[in-house]
C-alpha cells in the first residue's frame, strides 16, 4: 500500500521527477493546478522534436540530392531541344549520337544513383509529418495548415515564376515575331498570355502537388494502419512497392516511401544506422545494384522494373549510410549550405533549359562538349541559385521568406 510522505503539505505527491522532460512537465502541472487553472495536456507540454545530429543530417542529406537533382536534368543523352513543348524558331530536335563514356557516365549517375532523389524527399516528408502525430482531427488540420504555406504557396508562386521566366525567353528567343518590322502583325497582349497560358509549370513541381495530394488523401488511412501495426506495417508497404499496378492518382513510389518514413516517424525512431561494416555493405550494395542495372539497361533489351526498385531501394539505404561516413568538416559545409536546399530544388527549371538551349546554339556537339555540359551547367545553375538566394534573403527577407515556405 503505498502511503503519502510525512510532510504532505510541502512535498508534491507524486514526488517530481529529479530530471528530463518529465520534470519539466510535473512542474508546469503542479504550478497551473496550483493556481486554479486546469490541468493542461501534459502531451502539449513535451512535443518531441528530432535531435540536433538526425535535423542536420535531414538537411545536408536533403541539400545533396537537391544538386543531384540538377544533375538529373542536366543529361544530354536523348534529349530533344524542344524546350516546355514550344518548338522554337531556331531550334531544331537533335537526336544525339552518344558516345560510350558519356553514356556510362549519365547513365550511372543520373539513371542509376540519381533516382533515389523524389523517394528519398518522400520518405523524410513522411517521416516528420508523423514524428510529432497525436491521434485526433485537431492535429491533422493543423498540419495541413501548416503545409498550406511551406507547401501550396511556394507550389503556386513557382509556377507563376517559372512561366513568367520561360515567357520572356519565348519572346527573346522569337523577338522578330513578337515584335516585327514593317506592316506584319505582332504578338498582341492575348497572345502573349496565350503563350504564358500553354506553356507547362516547372517540372520539379509535380513532388509538391502529389506530397500534397497524399497528405491530404492517404494520412488518415495511413494513421490508423499505423497506430495498429506499428512496424508490421513495413513489409506491406514493401510488397506494396514492387508489386506492378497501374498508376494511382499520385505516384506510387513516393506514396511507398512517404509510408516508409511515416511509420519510421510514428514509432519515433530516430533513424541511426548501425555503424561499423553495415555502413559500407549497405553502400556496396547499392554500387553494386547500380552499376549493374546501368550495364544491362545499356546492352539489352530487358525490361528491369524490379531491379530498378531495388536499386532505388538500397540507394535510400545507402546514401543514408554514407552521410555518416562524411568527415565532420563534410558535414560543417554541408551545413553552411543547406539553407539553399528549396530554393535549389524549385528554381533550377526552367533556367538550365535555357541555358542548355543557349549552349546548344554557341558550343558543337561532340561527346567531351556534351559531357562538359552536363556538369558545367549544374555547377553554374546551382551557383547562380545559391546567389540569388543569398541577395533576396539580404534584401528582400519577407518575399523570400514566402517563396521558400519559411524555410
């Protein structure tokens, strides 16, 4: 039988607890309750937030696949210069010619290594949308608000920027049409908005609108499942993944992985990868499946989806285990950097279009140009972001701050 300490009248009964977020939450009740409020939710009272090490690697890790992603675009190899779905007047569709090294070369990096970019987007998405859950209406609608302006917004004002910029090298591009000499007839106000009309939003922006569409139509499914099976629910969602269906609403890879990190994220896990050899075997296999899908995609004709799967599934793996192997320098960089990660990510099209159009009309064709081109113009376009985006938050911190959802 469990008795009150002698001296009841000063000492808080159950006693507090000596230490952590437990104390700090006995305190805040005892004063509250003393003062004749009620009693909060103690759930309120201790949110639980990532750790410093997981936030930073969230980041940097996210700021890496943002440049990939540049990379991604930036290939040569079958690309038609039939810029946002307008012919161009001066262009012509190039079917080019590839050379060996450049087509291993883009293969393997942007084929291969490059494609756990979206998934891996998908997965931290989930996962910090579930980390913090609490299961009630309340805290859904208040996420969704949330994403309402890190999300929507930036969703909307980017695809007005991208049109806007793709409508002036329209018009550059077609200057004597626009604006001919003589009696010819000229672009009109409506056409010129005609063309603005039809020209296709940024294309990195169809990962906003199918993040938006799961939160919005899966979380809730998603949250019960979740709350029942814990991780039992991983090999559904991994059967799920590798099983061929025709395409859902979303796409469903990212639904997959925005599945992995929200159940990761409900248990709380905080994501550690087991150190020692696991690191590197797990980066060898993901090398290994790589370079292997690369070779037979290059020299035969078979149809890979599922070792296309597992390469971007190990890939995830993987290069969350070679974050942890950077040296701590890599990671202080890194981290200097990772505030331009958004930015990177939505404003890189159409800008390296333009500029890939623009060497396509100054520079021959030829493999070294080609591959020149294809690092050349990510490094240029991520550095002209990271600049932009230093001016605008010096200058203009409230638009900027819009643009980038607060981030």
């Amino acid at each position: 039988m469990t008795t009150q300490p002698e001296n009841a009248e000063s000492a808080p009964w159950p006693p507090v607890p000596a230490h952590g977020a437990a104390r700090k939450a006995a305190l805040a009740q005892e004063s509250i309750t003393a003062s004749g409020q009620a009693a909060p939710d103690l759930a309120l009272l201790d949110v639980p937030r990532t750790s410093s090490y997981l936030n930073n690697k969230i980041r940097n890790v996210c700021l890496i696949l943002s440049v990939l992603v540049v990379l991604n675009h930036a290939r040569t190899l079958y690309f038609e210069y039939d810029w946002e779905g307008l012919k161009l007047a001066s262009a012509e569709a190039v079917v080019v010619v590839a050379g060996p090294l450049e087509s291993l070369v883009q293969h393997f990096l942007s084929g291969a290594l490059g494609r756990i970019t979206n998934p891996v987007f998908f997965a931290v998405s989930g996962f910090l949308f579930f980390y913090a859950w609490r299961a009630d209406l309340a805290s859904w609608r208040k996420k969704l608000q949330k994403r309402f302006f890190t999300l929507l917004m930036p969703y909307f004002i980017w695809s007005a920027l991208g049109k806007a910029q793709g409508l002036v090298y329209y018009v550059i591009v077609n200057w004597e049409a626009v604006f001919p000499q003589g009696s010819r007839r000229g672009f009109t106000l409506g056409d010129l908005a005609a063309v603005y009309w039809n020209l296709s939003p940024p294309t990195q922006l169809w990962f906003l609108h199918d993040l938006m569409l799961i939160m919005v139509l899966w979380v809730p499914l998603l949250a019960f499942l979740a709350s029942r099976l814990r991780l039992y629910m991983l090999p559904l969602i991994l059967a799920l993944y590798f099983v061929t269906m025709p395409k859902p609403i979303v796409d469903k890879a990212g639904l997959c992985y925005f599945s992995f990190g929200a159940v990761l994220g409900y248990v709380r896990s905080d994501l550690s990868f087991p150190a020692g050899g696991w690191r590197w075997g797990a980066i060898g296999v993901w090398l290994g499946v790589a370079m292997a899908y690369t070779l037979l995609s290059l020299y035969t004709e078979w149809r890979l989806q599922p070792l296309f799967r597992l390469m971007v599934l190990s890939g995830v793996v993987g290069m969350w285990a070679l974050y942890d192997l950077l040296p701590q320098r890599a990671h202080h960089a890194l981290g200097g950097l990772s505030s331009w990660r958004f930015f990177i990510y939505m404003g890189f099209d159409p800008l390296l279009p333009i500029l890939q159009e623009t060497w396509l009309r100054l520079v021959p064709s030829s493999q070294a140009t080609r591959i020149a081109s294809y690092f050349l113009l990510t490094a240029v376009v991520v550095s002209i972001l990271v600049g932009v985006a230093t001016k605008l938050r010096r200058h203009w911190p409230r638009f900027y701050y819009f643009i980038t959802g607060g981030r």
